[in-house]
C-alpha cells in the first residue's frame, strides 16, 4: 500500500474510490472502471469525522478488510492508496494529483451521503472529469421499489413480497483478472499508522478467534453455512447456543461480499437441492430485512436519531447512567442480558435473538432512550450497519415502521428458557453461572442460596415492576398522541 516513486502515467486514470464495498467480485464500480480501458487506481479515505465513521469494533475489522482489498487489488496491479482526511477535499485532491480522467463508486443511500457524492460529483464534472456511480450494495436500490400507490413501503412483508417477485436488478460481476500495473508516485498513508486495532489496553484480543477477514473467508463462511446450518435455518436460527446462522453481517456491513453474491449461491443451494426451499426462502427473507432497512433509511433520512413515529418524541425516557452502565458491562444481574453484552464485548457480535432481548431490556425495562443502545452498539459491533442498526432498535423501541408493538415486552427469564433451554449460551458467556443447572440458570435470584452463586450481582430491577411501568409511560404517550 506505499506509493510508488515514479511519473504520471498517460494515458489518464480512472480512479475507483471504496467505501462500504471492500471487495473485488461483483464490484460494480470496480469493473467498470476495468472495462474502460484505462489504467485503474484504488483509493480508500479514512474521514473519522464522516457520516457513519466505523465505530472502535468494526475499525477493527476494517484494518484486515483493507489489507484483504489491497492484497487483492495489488494481484491484479491495481494499487490501492489509502488516505486520511475529510472526504470530499481527499478525493478531489487525489483525483487532479493522478490527473484523472474519471472517478467511479458505488452508491450509499444515507440523505448526508447522498448529498456528499452529489457534491463530489458537480465538483468533479465542473473539473471535467467523469464521475460514474452503481449500485453495488443492493439487490434493489430504494427508490426502485414502490408499493401499489406509488410511494415507499412502511410495511416489511408487501415489501418483501415485490422484491421477490422482481428479484435483483442487476447480474452479478466477476472477478476482475490481471491488469497492466499503472506507473504513479502517490504517496499511501501506512495503515498501521491509522492505528485501528487497538493496542493499550488490547480490547479485541478475542475478535482474531472468531473473524477472519478477507473475501474468501466471507465466500467460504457462505459455503458452510449453506453446506451446513441452512438446512436447518427456520427453527435453529433463534437458538444463541449454537452456530445457526451465517455470520456473514460484518462482511456485508463493509461491502466484503455482496448482497448479490449471497442471493444467487443460495437460489442455487435451493435449485440443487442442498438446502429446503422453504429454509433458503426464510434466509433470502432475512437479507431482505437488510433491504428494507435501507429502503427505510433512504426515505426517512432521520432514522438514525428520530423516531419514526412522532409521538415518541415526547416519551418519558430516564437518564439512568448507572442502569445503562450495568448493561453495558453485562453486569445487570439478568442471565441472557449480561451473556449477550459480554459476547458483544468479546467478540464483537451478538446474536440476533439476544440483540432483540438486550434492547427490550434497555429500552422498555430500563427506559433508557432507545438512541443511547443504538450508538452502544455502533461502537462495538464489528457489524454496525447505517441502516440495520437503527432500523432495528427503532423497530424494538416500537417507535419505528412496521416496529414491534410496544407493548410486547420481552421477558428475558422466559425468552432465555425457551430459546436457551439448557443454558449453555448463558454458560460460555457468564462463567459465574457455570454451575447452575438448566432450570435455575436465567433466574439464578430464584435459585436456592446454597447453590445461588456469591460472585454474580442480584438483578437491578425487578422485572415485573419495570414491565409495569413501560406500560403506564407507553400509555402516557399513546393518550396525548
Ligand atoms: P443471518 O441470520 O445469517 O442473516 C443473514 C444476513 O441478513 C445478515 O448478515 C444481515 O445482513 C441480514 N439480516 C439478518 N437479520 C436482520 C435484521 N433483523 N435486520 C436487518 N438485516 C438482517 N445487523 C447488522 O448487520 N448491523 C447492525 O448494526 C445491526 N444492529 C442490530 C441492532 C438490534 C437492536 C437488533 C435487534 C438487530 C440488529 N441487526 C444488525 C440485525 C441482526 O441482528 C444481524 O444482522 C444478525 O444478527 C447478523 O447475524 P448473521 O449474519 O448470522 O445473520
């Protein structure tokens, strides 16, 4: 990734600028750029102070997902430059220094992203160059998908509905082959100088154990999930014991595989025979959710601070530090709420039927603004995605379209027993529990004293009471809507 001392190249460059797209296969951007027939350079901007900079966690990922795009850009001679600064003054400097021709990317669907790329794209077309831009992280791009009035969809299963009829809207890309290597004497900044793998104090040591990054372990983690927890998606993909579902959200939040390349493998795996139809759907459906995440972020560009339905503004939110503390430590006293967070913690992941849990817990036991969770877990998920992130907790917050009612409060004892049942999830996660048997180990306060174990805290709300009063503050805004 260091530049090279040489001339400028002639003829004139295209420049593909990355994003959330680190990948070489099915990289619309990336092969149009190839198929231009100019010499081809990669460039990466790191703006810390950008619309939805990576949180500490996914900087983590970020660090092997750049060296992954470089390693492979590099084999087919593309050089990769990466740079740190605002985004717009990076590329635009970047782009007259190369005496580029054409600049290409493809799309993000956040209102301030758009707006920067438009940006972008005048100031790049006044200076007379191209600027071309593609979908590449969509099977369908929001405004490509309307409800039978014309307008956006509110509702997740009529919206499903049409985009699995319509399928995706583009074909899949190869990956690109060899390229003549372009001749250029751009400086790179160092990636171990962006300093994203934390050092002092270490907090992802665990992450290496889980994640390896790069587009073949994305393609291979596909491969043995569909040879594998597929086929038994629909029942086991709710059980946070076992490895049931794919793992593959860190590598799509980043663009390490495409939404496209996880679509068609899978139509396959169902069309062979490998996997159940009726399973394959239910996982098609799920990156559909992904899509309708999108889709709802691209028209409602407030969703990831306010609530979709407005009389939440004037909900009754507490501000209780120390409540939110306990839960971001994992240390409430709740079983599968504190084995969730401390997974989260330590290995930058949590499954999705405890995402769901943690965040009732938060932001209907506790009242703590649903905001407050939404930016915990931007900063710790190696996943954190623009949409599916506030998409998700406003869907558990009740404030969001087609949310959850808010008056369905999980109750994390019975959803631990049912979907943990032998605990063994609550056993790898809260070892002070390790030796309560099943039917004590998510409502250990319950348990006997002489088994009930001394080092783990007693809860710090009472379920039941909370529940209560969620209610009473979700009528004080249902009577004054
Ligand atoms: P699989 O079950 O294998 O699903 C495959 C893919 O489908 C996922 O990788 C993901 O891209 C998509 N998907 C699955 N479930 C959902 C969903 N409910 N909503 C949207 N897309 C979905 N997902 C993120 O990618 N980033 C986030 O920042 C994020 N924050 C969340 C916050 C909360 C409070 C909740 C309840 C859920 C959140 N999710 C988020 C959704 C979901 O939990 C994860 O996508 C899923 O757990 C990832 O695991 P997987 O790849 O094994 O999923």
């Amino acid at each position: 990734m260091t530049g090279q001392p040489a001339r400028h190249a002639s003829p004139q460059p295209a420049i593909v600028w990355f994003r959330r797209d680190l990948r070489l296969l099915d990289n619309p951007a990336l092969s149009a750029a190839l198929a231009s027939g100019r010499p081809v350079l990669g460039a990466y901007i790191l703006d810390r102070d950008g619309f939805f900079a990576a949180g500490g966690a996914q900087r983590w990922f970020l660090a092997g997902a750049l060296e992954s795009l470089s390693r492979g850009l590099s084999e087919i001679g593309v050089d990769l430059i990466i740079r740190e600064g605002g985004e717009k003054d990076t590329i635009l400097s970047l782009s007259r220094a190369a005496n580029a021709a054409a600049v290409y990317w493809n799309r993000r669907y956040a209102r301030a992203e758009i707006e920067s790329d438009q940006q972008i794209k005048g100031h790049l077309k006044k200076s007379g160059l191209e600027a071309h831009s593609f979908n590449g992280a969509l099977l369908r791009e929001p405004f490509e998908i309307k409800s039978k009035t014309g307008g956006p969809y509110r509702v997740y299963t009529p919206f499903w509905n049409t985009l699995r009829a319509i399928g995706p809207g583009r074909r899949e890309v190869g990956a690109p082959g060899p390229q003549k290597r372009i001749t250029h004497s751009f400086s790179s900044d160092r990636l171990e100088d962006w300093r994203l793998r934390p050092t002092t104090p270490n907090w992802a040591k665990e992450f290496a154990d889980e994640w390896r990054i790069g587009e073949q372990e994305a393609a291979g983690r596909l491969d043995a999930f569909l040879g594998g927890p597929a086929a038994r998606y629909g029942e086991e993909r709710n059980l946070p014991g076992i490895r049931g579902t794919s793992q593959l959200s860190p590598y799509l939040a980043l663009g390490v595989i495409s939404p496209l390349t996880i679509w068609n493998r899978t139509e396959r795996a169902i069309s062979e025979r490998m996997i159940p139809e009726g399973e394959g759907l239910k996982f098609l459906s799920e990156i559909g959710w992904r899509e309708f995440a999108y889709h709802l972020l691209y028209h409602n560009p407030t969703m990831p601070t306010a609530p979709l339905r407005a009389q939440f503004e004037h909900f009754p939110w507490r501000d209780d530090e120390a409540a939110f503390g306990a839960w971001t430590r994992g240390e409430t006293g709740v079983p599968i709420i504190d084995a969730g967070m401390r997974e989260l913690w330590r290995t930058g992941w949590m499954h999705n039927r405890v995402r769901m849990i943690v965040a009732s817990f938060l932001v209907k036991n506790l009242l703590v603004p649903w905001q407050k969770g939404e930016r915990w877990f931007w900063e710790t998920l190696v996943d954190a995605d623009p949409a599916n992130n506030a998409a998700s907790w406003q869907w558990v917050a009740g404030c969001g379209a087609d949310a959850a009612p808010y008056f369905r409060i999980f109750n994390p004892v019975s959803q631990g027993e049912k979907f943990d049942p032998n605990g063994d999830y609550v056993r790898r996660f809260v070892p002070e529990l390790a030796r309560l048997p099943a039917a004590e180990i998510h409502a250990p306060w319950k348990a006997p004293t002489a088994i009930r174990p001394g080092d783990y805290p007693a809860p710090i709300i009472d379920l039941d009471q909370t529940r209560k009063r969620a209610l009473e503050a979700y009528q004080s805004i249902k009577s004054a809507a």
